[in-house]
C-alpha cells in the first residue's frame, strides 16, 4: 500500500498515556511527554488510534479497526490532522527530538515568608537508593504483618481514647513536651513524603523534585512523584496515594509500645506518648479522608477513575440547580458519582466540625 495510508507512525516509546478518567460529562485520557514535561487530554477516539500508533501497524489497518469499533472509516485528512498534532508536540519517533524544559533556576525559590528549596539534584536517583534499602521491608507478607500491627495499635488506642484526649489537654499546658511531640510530628511529615516517592519507585513511578516547603510559619517537606496518573494498575496509584499515612503509622509503633510498657497513671512520660499517639494517629487517619488536598481525596479519584472529583461535583450541583435538563445530558455514572460525592463531602464536612469541637471541649475539661 502506498501514500499516507500505508505509513506505519509509532510514538516515542517513552510517551504515557493514561487510563481513561472522568472529567465532568467527558471521558478523557491524559498525554504526556516525560521529556518536556508538557501534557494534554485527548478523548477516547483519538486514544483509541493513538494507542496503536507502534510501529507495527499501518494507517490503513488501525483505521480499518476504528471502523469495526466507531462505525466510522477515516480519511487522509483526518490523519493529517491528528499526525500533524503529534507532530507539533513532537511525540512521534524520528521527528525533531523533545525541547527539555529550562532547568530551574536554583534550588531556592521564592522569598522568605513564603517558597521552596529543592534539597536534593536528583530525587529520583536518590529515591531509588532508598527504595533499594527498603526493599526487604517492601515484601507483601512484611507489608501484612506490619498493616496488621498498625490496626492492633489504633485499636488499642480507640479503647483508651479517654486517656489520650486528657493526656492531650495536658501537653498543651506544658511547653517542653509540646516542643518534643511537635518535632516528633515535624519529622513523621518528613517520613510520609519520602514514604511517597518510594512506593512510586516501587510500582514503576518517578520522582521529579524533593525539597523544603514553607508558608512561615510552617515549614513542611516535599515529595513531587511525576507519573503517577499513568500507572495501569489502579491498586499501584492507591498504594502511592496511601504510602505517606501508612509510613505515619509505622512511625508511632514503637511509641505505642513504649506507651503500653508503661503503668497506667499521670506519668509525664506516659501522658506525652499518650498525646503523641493521639495527634499522629490524628494525622494518618484524617489524611485518608476524602477531600480535597488530603491524600484520600487523591485515592478516591484514583478508585473512581476520576480528575477532578470537587470541582466537577459542584459544577455539576450548580448545573443542575440552574438547568436539570443540562445536567441529565451527563452520564449516569457521572450524575451518581458528582451527586454523591457532593452530598457525601458536605455531610463529612460537618461531621468533622463536630467532632473536632467535641474533642477540643473534652481535652479542655479534662
């Protein structure tokens, strides 16, 4: 076969796609030149021929596929088209090479009261070291066993809870301890980013930046993981998402241990593992909640399928107090999804107003 047709394109090798996503009434799947850095969202016809772009087989032959699957036979422009996009975003092999993007300009960023200060050149060479150091800790049956002694931990401390919310009142009474149990907290922040980056190490991801984070007065650590979207399997997304709250949790069982060893009373050294145990286990289990810009909002989108998941929901809810006709033109998995997680997030949201108030009343009194 000759002419336009008969080529046989393929796409740089290193080129991602994602799965397909929920994005409003779309379905969309994500482009991206790791090279660059640059991305765009394409819908499923265009994935569906920009997938088999390999090499392998012709114009002719994918089209002859898209024909059997959309009913529809494309044309010489419409190839045009679509290879003149690929072409001009140069993702096609043997086209004019990627421009990588400008390097940064320093590792500091920003000014004082608010930036970033990149800590290491390379975060992906340096997480790969780490996740080779972990890796016999990284097992499914090491990973079980330790997941397992995190629940007995948060089970034991659920029945004490009496203790650790009057141990908490207590610390902040006491300036040198809330010193130590807030460095301690500083330092499981620390761990749950790096926790990230090698769980992305760990089922195929990259990690593009490690640094420092301050919007004074906080300063917080940072772990930027590239391509975690485009991780075919969705329990390797999720196990990326949860990492940071499980590392949390790993960082207090031998403080949970020590706590226990401990003979129940009004020790300091007691009260202020017990307010420790109370604020980080405080801080792995609301991670996992699923709002926005907690780590369980990320999983829920990663489960669903679905980016964006906040802001289309009440775009969605706005529309279809407006105009129901406009919103019944989504599709039904999207109604569900938008109007249940709107629901859903707003009932939340009170139930944590309260029982937040309920608690600080309690540590108050206590």
């Amino acid at each position: 076969m000759t002419g336009l047709l008969g080529h046989r394109p393929a796409l740089r090798p290193e080129v991602l796609l994602s799965p397909p996503l929920l994005d409003g009434p779309a379905t969309v799947h994500l482009v991206k030149d790791p090279v660059s850095g640059a991305s765009f969202e394409i819908g499923p016809k265009e994935h569906f021929l920009v997938s088999r772009l390999d090499g392998t087989r012709s114009l002719a032959e994918i089209g002859t596929e898209y024909g059997h699957a959309f009913g529809r036979r494309l044309g010489e422009g419409n190839w045009q088209q679509l290879l003149a996009l690929l072409g001009s975003r140069r993702l096609l092999a043997g086209g004019p090479p990627p421009s990588a993007p400008a390097p940064p300009g320093g590792p500091l960023r920003g000014g004082l009261l608010r930036g970033t200060l990149r800590l290491v050149a390379d975060a992906d060479a340096t997480t790969a070291r780490l996740h080779r150091a972990l890796r016999p800790l990284l097992r499914p049956a090491v990973l079980g066993a330790l997941l397992l002694g995190c629940l007995a931990m948060e089970t034991a401390l659920a029945v004490s809870l009496g203790e650790l919310l009057s141990a908490f009142g207590w610390l902040l009474r006491h300036p040198v301890p809330l010193l130590a149990v807030a460095t301690l907290m500083w330092l499981s922040t620390a761990l749950h980013e790096f926790a990230h980056g090698v769980a992305a190490r760990h089922v195929g991801g990259t990690v593009g930046e490690i640094g420092l984070r301050w919007r004074l007065p906080v300063a917080i650590m940072y772990c930027t993981v590239d391509n975690y979207r485009f991780l075919e399997r969705r329990r390797h997304q999720l196990a990326v998402a949860s990492a940071g709250s499980f590392a949390n949790l790993l960082f207090l069982l031998p403080f949970a241990a020590w706590w226990a060893a401990l003979p129940p009373g009004d020790d300091p050294t007691r009260r202020t593992l017990a307010a420790l145990l109370l604020i980080g286990s405080a801080q792995a289990l609301v991670n996992l909640i699923p709002l926005p810009p907690l780590d369980g909002y990320t999983m829920l989108g990663h489960g669903l399928r679905v980016t964006r998941l906040a802001p289309a929901s009440s775009g969605y809810l706005r529309l279809r107090m407006r105009d129901r006709t406009a919103a019944a033109a989504y599709p039904p998995r999207a109604r569900r999804l938008y109007l249940g997680y709107a629901v859903g997030s707003a009932v939340l949201v009170l139930l944590l107003a309260a029982g937040l108030t309920g608690a600080v009343w309690y540590a108050a009194t206590a």
